[in-house]
C-alpha cells in the first residue's frame, strides 16, 4: 500500500496537464499513488492522463462523466489507498520534497495537521528552502489561522484518510465556481479535532505548491465565478461560527484579527460588484454582516476596513481598498480621519 495518495481533479488542460504530473512524478518521495480524476475531458486530457498511468504504475486514471471539481475531488478520494490523501490542481505543481517533507513532519508529529504555503512567484518556489523551519498553531490560535489565506484551501494539507472517511460527506457537489474548498475545511476540521483532541496545525515553512496565475481556466480563478463575492465572503464568516461553536469565547484580539481578514475579500467583492451591476442590497441587509458590526461596536475594535461597513458606502469601500494596495499614505490619513470620527478611543490594530 502507498504512503500517501495524491488525487488530480482533471478537465480541459491538455497544454498545462504534463507540466503538473511530471512535478508529481519527480517527487524525491517515491512510495505515493497518484489518482487522475478525468471529468469527462474532450481536448485530449483524457489521453494524457491514460499515456502517464501506462508508463508510470504509481498513475492510474478514473474516467467519469463531467460533474464538477468536487465530483472528482470526491471520486478520487473514494478511490485513495493510503492513509494520507494530497490534493493538486491540474494546472499547479509540486515542490520535488513536498511529500517529503509533509510526510516526515507527520511522522515526528503524528497528532498534528501538515501544512505547507503556496505561491504564486516562480522565483519564490523555485527557491525552496533547504532545511525549512516550522510555525505551530495550537487550538488557542487556530480561529486566527482558519480566517487566513493558507487554510481555506484543500491542496496545501496532508489529509488523513480516517478522518475523510469519519466526515459525513466530503465536497458539495452543489457548489460550483466558487466556496467549495472553504466549505470542506469548516467541516473537516471539527472531524480532526474529534480524532486528534491534543493536536495542532504545523505549517512547514516553505511554498512547497505553485498556484499557477496564468491559467484562464483554472477552477480556482476568483474571477471564474465573481458574483454575489462579497455575500459569499459573509457565508465564510457563518462557517467559521460552524466550525467553532465556541467561537466568541476566544481571546478578543483574536476574534478582531479575524474579522480584519474577512473584512477585506468582502470590500474588494465591492469592485466586481461594480463590474457586474450588481446591487449590495442583500449584503448590507444581512444578519451576518449587522452581528460583525455590532461585535466590534460593542467590544470598541476599530479594522481598517470598518469606516465603509459602518456607513455602508461601496464607494469608499473600493476607494479605502484602492489606496491601502497603492497609496498607503492616503490610507493612513483616511484610517485616521475615521478612526477619530467613528471610534475614538477604541482598540485597533
């Protein structure tokens, strides 16, 4: 039996497709299967697929008729071998010591959930660390971690296959373009904690997975499916709370920081909101957003992002977000001018 199964969700990437096995095929790690989900492919995907499996045993295909990322992601699974299960996209790639390395820090810490970053700069993933370091989250932090850009997604961990068996249901195959990867996350890691009550999650200090920008097709562009974002921001936050029941017991500043991380997708889902016409009527009516405000009322924590959820203004929304990338100048002045008109004397960051 393999150490570890990695599982290819593929559909339609003929040109980029080699490129992503062979990153897979020269891991330094060797004892791994690899499962190439076809999801009903018709640009000769398929038959890139097949030609791996026939000259590498550690390839073997599932052909299926299309349904969806998470379809395939789901069908992958249930055909996993080893105990450990890795995601990758189709148009990514793997770092040559990627399963090394996760699979040795399971190894000394086998309580604990293995993570590692990705990139989107080839200079930085082709700099790969020699010995990287490694970050701890214990239960105290990770509310903190689960608001932050490298948790909400599925093919930066190494997952363990008894608690992929032990959860209900793995991806929703209702939910396409977009969401699928958070909503898996919320409702796995209560299943992990159940598992592993004493463990945390160990994040290796290299980006050992390369998100590949460039690819118009990629089931990960945000752009692929950018309406109703910043609604879908807020359903993030409902998650969140599902995942952690005891989720305004934690430490104050830690509930704030991850306000302050959901806050800013759901202003920038102001500019597509903007680009597609579309109204914000449901976001600034919903329940969701009103509970977040009147937390951080209430507990007088002031974020950056505040000032146009408070006057529910997209304008200064996209126009505060603008100048925070680009002009930080102007957002330090206008971060003041606010904070003195709307929060005077809170705490912020």
């Amino acid at each position: 039996m393999p150490a570890v199964s990695v599982v290819v969700p593929v559909y339609n990437v003929k040109e980029l497709l080699p490129l992503c096995l062979d990153s897979i095929a020269a891991q330094t790690f060797a004892d791994f299967e690899c499962i190439l989900v076809d999801d009903g492919s018709t640009d000769g995907s398929a038959e890139v697929c097949d030609a791996y499996a026939e000259r590498d045993g550690r390839f073997r295909v599932i052909h299926k008729a299309n349904g969806g990322v998470c379809s395939a992601r789901n069908a992958g699974a249930a055909a996993a071998a080893a105990d450990y299960v890795v995601y990758c996209d189709q148009d990514d790639l793997f770092a040559p010591r990627l399963l090394e390395l996760a699979l040795e820090a399971q190894r000394q810490h086998p309580e604990d959930l293995i993570v590692w970053p990705y990139t989107r700069e080839r200079e930085t993933f082709a700099a790969q660390p020699e010995a990287p370091d490694q970050a701890v989250y214990d239960r105290r932090h990770l509310l903190d971690y689960l608001a932050g850009d490298m948790m909400i997604y599925v093919w930066n961990k190494l997952l363990p296959r008894s608690v992929l068996t032990a959860m209900p249901a793995l991806f929703d195959e209702s939910l396409i373009g977009g969401g699928e990867d958070f909503d898996f996350i919320a409702r796995f890691l209560p299943v992990f904690f159940r598992q592993h009550p004493g463990g945390c999650v160990r994040q290796i200090g290299a980006p050992l997975y390369f998100w590949n920008p460039g690819n118009e097709k990629s089931v990960s562009r945000w752009d692929s499916n950018s309406r109703g974002y910043s609604v879908r921001q807020l359903a993030f936050f409902a998650k969140i709370k599902q995942a952690f029941p005891d989720f305004y017991d934690q430490d104050e500043e830690q509930i704030a920081r991850c306000f302050n991380r959901l806050i800013r997708p759901m202003v920038f889902g102001f500019t597509l909101a903007k680009k597609n016409g579309e109204s914000l009527k449901e976001f600034w009516n919903s329940p969701e957003l009103a509970e977040m405000l009147s937390w951080l009322r209430d507990h007088r924590w002031y974020l950056g992002l505040y000032p146009p959820l408070r006057l529910h203004s997209a304008a200064l929304g996209r126009q505060m977000l603008a100048w925070m990338d680009n002009k930080p100048r102007l957002y330090g002045l206008c971060y003041g001018v606010f904070y003195h008109l709307l929060a005077h004397g809170w705490n912020h960051f």
